[in-house]
C-alpha cells in the first residue's frame, strides 16, 4: 500500500486548531478594496473556521490533520 500524498495547495491553506477544528482566510482580501468599508476589511483579516460540511472533505486531503 503507498503513502497517502498531503494535496500541497490544502496544506498552505488550512491549519488545525488545538481543538481539532480547522481554520482557513477569509477571501476577498486581496484586490478591489476601496470599494469595501474599514470594518469589513478587519472581518475580512480574520480568520475563520471551515464549515462542518466541509470539514471531511479538508481531512481527506490533509491526512496529518487527521491526527
């Protein structure tokens, strides 16, 4: 049986939190943002926690999450 390969682009994009959930960036942070209000530019600074539907499908592709 080989090695399960991490997916290298999920493996920059999410990190564990110490309760196990997963953490991810919020999008819309990089272009066009003059047109966006100072608070929602702090909100969009902050991170996030990946939605539980989602959650199995990340683990799949990062099996050290999984830990």
């Amino acid at each position: 049986m080989p090695k399960i390969k991490t997916n290298r682009s999920a493996a920059k994009r999410f990190r564990a939190t110490g309760s196990g959930k997963i953490r991810r960036r919020k999008q819309g942070l990089r272009h066009i943002l003059t047109k966006k209000s100072a608070n929602r530019k702090r909100r969009l600074g902050q991170g996030a926690l990946v939605d539980k539907t989602n959650e199995r499908a990340v683990k799949r592709m990062i099996p050290a999450l999984c830990k």
